[in-house]
C-alpha cells in the first residue's frame, strides 16, 4: 500500500503494509515528526494532515484538536493505516542548543562531540579549539518507544535493522550541517551505541544484563575517525564515564545524571562506585502533557514575584514545560500547597494559597499560561522520576557504607537553570549542601576528550569504578513506592 507525504517542497511515496502504525511508518522511512511521548497519545505532538479521506478521529483527539478535527487533523501515533492515504506534515528540525563547555583539543582541526541520548541527540561542532555551533533534536527511535528496554524488544522482534539505520541516518543529517571533521568522540547509553555501532542489545535486556562490549572503543563512521569513552556497565556507558573529565578528584561527591534512565558515580575517599535506575523521560520534557525539549518558548521556570510569572526559554512566546519547568512548577505548587503530598493537585476550594495561584487552578490542571497546564498526570510522571531517584540513592548508599556526600552534581540538559531551592523543594533530592548545575554533563565532558591527555585521565579514572546493581536489590520496589510522596 502507498502513502504519500507532503513536507516541505517534497512529497516522498512510501510503502506499508495494511494495519501499520503512521508514526512508526513515517520514522522508518527517515521522515521525523514530533512524537515526545513515545507514541503513547500523551504529548499530542505527532500532528498531521490528511489531505484526503481522513480515518474517523479517536475521542482523545477530538478534545485535544478540537476544531481542527475538521481541517483532517490527526495524532499519527493514534491511527493504523488500512487505507491508502495522503499526508502533509512538518518535520522535525535540529533546534539551537545553549552549551557552555571548554574543550580540550589538540590541533585546531574540527572535531564533533555527540551525546545520543535515549530522548533527545545533542551535537557540539568544534573548531580551533572553540565551541563553534550546538544543537539538539528528538532522538527519532522515540517513535518505537520511550525507554530503552521498548526499544531492545522492538529489536528482537526483528526491529533491530530499522533502529539502526534510523540513529546513524540521524547522525548524518547532523554531520551534514557542518564541514566534515576530523573525529567524533560519541557519548551515549550502550542502548544507544548499540544501535548506532551495529553491536546487538538483546543481552542489556537480558539477564545479567551485560552490554556488547565494555571500556573505550575506537572505530570509523563515514570516514571519520571515531572514539567512545568507557562502557561501565549494560546501563552506565559513555555518556556518564566522559563526565569524569569536568568531576573532581580531590574531593568526595554524589555525581547524578537525571535522564530517562538516572545514573550515579559516587566518589568516597579513593572509591568510585556507579549505578543506575529507570526513571521515565519527564525531565527531558517528555512523556508530559504539554511538555517541550529545550527549545525557544520552552517554560524552564516559573516564580511568584508580584504575580505569577513563567520564563522561557529567549524569551519567546510559551509553547511547552521543559524539564527543568516542570521541577520549578512542582517545587513552587508544594510550597504553597497546591499539590498535596499525595502528589495530588487539591482542588480550587481546598487550597489556601494566595488568590494569584488559586485562579489558576481549572479542570485541565493548573495554568501556567494560555493553553499550557501542568496536568496530574505530568505531577505522576514527575514522582515517577523522583521515587526512582531517591530509593537509588538511598540503596546505593546503603551498599557501599557511605554518608550523604555534601558535594552534588547534577547532569542532565534540564538543570542548567534549576536552583538548589527547586530540587529540594520538588523532592528531587532531599539532601545536599552544594549543588553544581552542570547541564548536558555528557557534551561537557565529550568536547574534552579530542586531547590525548584527558582521554588517558578519563580511561584511568573509569577502571576504579565499582558498578553497584541496585534496581533489582531487594528492599528497591517498597522504597521507590515510599519515596513516591512528597516529604518522604
């Protein structure tokens, strides 16, 4: 069966078979839309047209798009293809990333640093030794699920060849914007390299969980000399071992990667030890009603300061939570008791709160601003990632015999902005005296790696870490459900 898509000035037939799924037809096919939630229906992102002949609309769609139901809108994760169709849609395109990084290189030649994460892919271009461009996009392979482990069984469900050509096909969309460099250092969950470097991931989602090779890498890919920093672990990979580059030795801290899955590197004395846990993709502003990757008009804070206030993101007109948005709307609603600690949002006749919060409160949730809410479904989402986070920690500390460092780190692209003031009163951590925001942790530390030098430090430091496996310890379910409630 053909379907034809209009984007842009092209129009591209491609072929399908009876009964599959728009969205994933349209991103195995390198056409890349908006789908933030996985295909779950949730981020309503996914917007297409029919340009004839629409299939009848789900009731879901009717409240969300509402008028333009009529005009053939659809939500293309919603809608099997029985029939024939045409379509016109908006593709994704890279978006202007803020990283503030100080590489490390050894010739002034252009090198590309690359964080491919489960959610989004993130590229900083260097040349003459400067961060000279940065971007971001949607991961495409979110259009066959929003963790890894959907993804390792779409894999072996005969889905392997598709998420690889996918990710690499990604890749040379993103190298095709720049003059062609000389190396790429890639950093990346071992999902992520997996699918990227060809190996089978079927054995992370297997138990003993092990990853299809551990420690550094060197390779090619489109010619281009290739370098991935050690692999620790089926769950700790590059991403987290290139952070060593802008961590500490002298000192004893919590490092924390906040993503779709969490990773930990903790350092006591001479001791480092690693572990990880599921978290769910909400901070990346995924997974959440309304919610945005990083990007202009993105709500990364929002204040009471004469008013109820929301900041975007250059100050441009709002169109979604991001991540770090959404950690400063729950850590301001707990404080004045719009969200209870249940997690629940009390309804307009419970709260006592100032009357500027109060008249936010309506059926959809709680209104940020014109047409963008924080729903109770996002706030589920948000302790979905905080009980994660918190029984961790606690497990992992418990482990090894060690007290709540003082010293914090937190990685991730959402953090750049957040306060030490919003982490703990969100409950994303209930401990530290001394955060350090170091927003894409991973980029940060992959721009550093094109010098021999720190390569060899970061090398050396990955071999002492001690890989702790926590998410299958026992005590973890009963303390994550605990943790769920705020104040806990």
């Amino acid at each position: 069966m053909k379907l034809k898509v209009k984007h842009g000035d092209k129009i591209s037939e491609l072929q399908f078979k009876k009964g599959e799924n728009l969205l994933k037809i349209l991103h195995k096919n390198g056409i890349f839309i908006t789908a933030y939630c996985g295909g779950k229906g949730i981020c309503k992102k996914c917007l297409v047209k029919f340009l004839d002949s629409p299939p009848k609309p789900f009731e879901h769609e009717k409240a969300v798009l509402k008028e333009k139901i009529d005009q053939g809108y659809r939500l293309a994760c919603l809608h099997n293809l029985e029939n024939e169709a045409i379509i016109e849609i908006e593709e994704v395109k890279p978006v202007f990333a803020q990283i503030e990084a100080e590489p490390c290189c050894d010739d002034d030649k252009p090198h590309i640093a690359l964080d491919i994460g489960t959610t989004t892919i993130a590229v900083a271009y260097i040349e003459n030794k400067r961060i000279e461009r940065t971007l971001n996009t949607l991961n495409p392979q979110i259009a066959f699920g929003s963790d890894v482990i959907t993804r390792i069984a779409y894999s072996n469900e005969g889905g392997f060849r598709i998420l690889n050509s996918i990710i690499k096909d990604a890749i040379k969309g993103f190298l095709s914007r720049f003059k062609k460099p000389v190396s790429i250092v890639v950093c990346a969950n071992p999902t992520m390299l997996s699918f990227f470097l060809g190996f089978n991931p079927k054995s992370i989602g297997e138990y003993p969980y092990t990853p299809p090779f551990k420690g550094s890498l060197k390779d090619e890919f489109e010619g281009i000399d290739l370098y991935v920093p050690p692999v620790i672990s089926a769950f700790v990979g590059s991403d987290i071992t290139a952070a060593l580059s802008i961590l500490p030795e002298d000192e004893d801290f919590l490092f924390v990667d906040i993503g779709t899955n969490c990773e930990f590197i903790l350092k006591v004395g001479s001791h480092y030890y690693s572990s990880s846990v599921p978290a769910g993709p909400a901070l990346e502003g995924t997974n959440i009603d309304y919610g945005s990757i990083a990007q202009d008009g993105a709500i990364y804070r929002v204040s009471l300061e004469n008013g109820f206030k929301v900041y975007t993101i250059n100050n441009k007109k709002p169109i979604g939570i991001a991540g770090s948005g959404l950690v400063s709307a729950v850590s301001l609603l707990r404080k004045y008791g719009i969200i209870d600690r249940n997690g629940k949002l009390v309804e307009a006749w419970e709260a006592e709160a100032p009357f500027s919060l109060i008249n936010r409160i309506k059926k959809e949730g709680f209104m940020l601003t014109e047409g963008i809410y924080l729903t109770q479904n996002s706030i589920r989402n948000f302790q979905l990632v905080k009980a994660s986070l918190n029984a961790g920690i606690k497990i992992l500390f418990d482990k090894v015999g060690a007290q709540e460092p003082k010293k914090v780190f937190i990685g991730g692209g959402f953090s750049r902005t957040l306060t030490k003031e919003e982490i703990i009163g969100s409950g994303l951590l209930s401990f530290g005296e001394e955060f350090v925001m170091l927003g894409n942790s991973s980029i940060k530390g992959g721009v550093r790696l094109f010098c021999k030098e720190e390569r060899d430090r970061v090398e050396r430091l990955a071999e002492r870490i001690e890989y702790i496996e926590i998410a299958n310890e026992k005590g973890f379910e009963d303390l994550y459900i605990k943790s769920m409630n705020f104040d806990v």
